[in-house]
C-alpha cells in the first residue's frame, strides 16, 4: 500500500466519526460530563485528523509548493479553531467557544466534506466510480 493510501485511510479513519460525534455535540445539552469527555475525543480527533491531512498531497487543482491545495486551508482552520477553543471555555468565555466549535464542524467537516466529493478526489472515486 502506497504512502498516500495509508495517510488517507488514517484520516478517513479519524474523520468519520467527527462527522457524527460533532453533531451529537452540537444538538444535545452543553457542559455536562458526558459532553465534556466526548468533547475532548472529538477535538483529539480532529486534530490529529488535520495533522494528517497536512501529509497527505492535494492532487486536484493548483497546489502551493508541489503538495497543498486550497482544501488545505480547512486542515489550518483546524489546527487554529481546537486550541482556541479549548482556551475559551478553560476562560468561561462559552460564547467564543460555541462560535469556534460551529466553525469547526461546519467548515472543516461539512463543507470540507463536501469538496472532498468534488471529481477527481479520493472519495469522489470511491463513492462514485
């Protein structure tokens, strides 16, 4: 298995479950220890899903450097939105880290999501072909 495969497997692998921990996050009571634990899975998640999505080279559309595309911007969006909003609700500031765990999940889940089903993309192939 090629290098590029197996990054892309260890990001699906991290990912996916983002996509249904975050929404259970998102719509059901806040700051309870249920929420707090499953919180904290789902921010370990994302960030190492965007550490790996760093390694992983943009082989549609123009690329910076011979490696990032523009969907690498959703990886950065990450790797800033989880440690800002750890700090805000360490500083009981809930409404910045509501704002941020919104950002997070619908840019770097559903919208990023969403272009990684654009032609040519790994999961367009997968899903699609």
């Amino acid at each position: 298995m090629t290098t590029y495969k197996v990054l892309m497997f260890l990001h699906l692998f991290t990912v996916a479950p983002c996509i249904f921990i975050g929404a259970y996050l998102l719509l059901n009571k806040k700051g309870t220890k249920n929420h707090r634990i499953i919180g904290k899975i789902y921010l370990s998640l994302m960030f190492f899903t965007a550490m790996v999505s760093l390694l992983i080279p943009a082989k549609v559309g123009s690329q910076l450097l011979n490696h990032f595309g523009w969907i690498h911007l959703f990886s950065l969006l990450t790797l800033y939105s989880v440690p800002t909003a750890i700090i805000a609700v360490k500083k009981g500031d809930i409404k910045a880290h509501k704002i941020k765990m919104r950002m997070l999940y619908f840019g770097a889940l559903i919208i990023a999501g969403g272009f990684t089903l654009a032609p040519g993309r790994y999961l367009h192939n997968l899903f699609f072909e």
